[in-house]
C-alpha cells in the first residue's frame, strides 16, 4: 500500500469518529477526519485523559509512514526503548511529531498485514 492510498482510506474510515487503542500502552483514544482553518484535511484525537491534542496533518502520518516502510508488521514500530520516538513530519513540517503512539495505531489498523510501499 502506498502513502496516498492509505491517506485516502483514513479519511473515508474517519469520517465518522471511531474508537481506538494505542499499540504499546492501550491508551484509548478516538480519531476522526476533519478539515482545519485554512481547508486542509487532518484528524483530530480525543483521548480521556491528558493535555488536548491538536490535529495531526499528513505530512506527520507520512513521517512515521516513511520509518516504517519496508518494515514486516512484527517489526514496523518496534523501538529498543521504554518509549516511541518522535518522527520528522514530512513536507513543509517544521520539528517532529509528538503524536507517534495514535499515527502508529491509526496506520496499523488501515495496514494490518500489507507491505507499505
């Protein structure tokens, strides 16, 4: 699957809010497709507890998209350290995204067992 596919089939699956858990902690969250101010399509995270989350555009879910890539299921956000790492956002993006652990469940639950190309 490519990053433009996937994109695509986010927005579609979001376009309703939906339920979530992240991979390595089962944080629950809910996701969902929404434009911002200036019409650009993001999603935005709910989570029950902890500081609001601000939307996440694609250029940090193709940050995360470009690490993982060629990566087996198994081994796609495995990190050696207690915690995810932050990922350089992609196009235009400024830092790194800080919202690894919802990008990575939102790509897995499109990806599942298909390549990222």
């Amino acid at each position: 699957m490519k990053f433009k596919e996937f994109w695509n089939i986010l927005q579609t699956e979001l376009s309703q809010g939906k339920n979530f858990k992240t991979l390595k902690q089962k944080k629950k969250f809910s996701a969902q497709f929404e434009f911002n101010t200036h019409g650009a399509p993001t999603i935005k995270i709910i989570t029950d507890v902890g500081n609001p989350r601000g939307p996440i555009q694609s250029n940090e879910f193709e940050g995360v998209w470009d690490n993982a890539k060629g990566l087996s299921r198994e081994t796609r956000f495995l990190n050696h350290k207690k915690r995810l790492e932050p990922y350089s956002k992609k196009k235009e993006g400024i830092g790194k995204s800080m919202q690894v652990s919802y990008i990575t469940a939102l790509i897995e639950h499109i990806v599942q067992d298909q390549d990222m190309a």
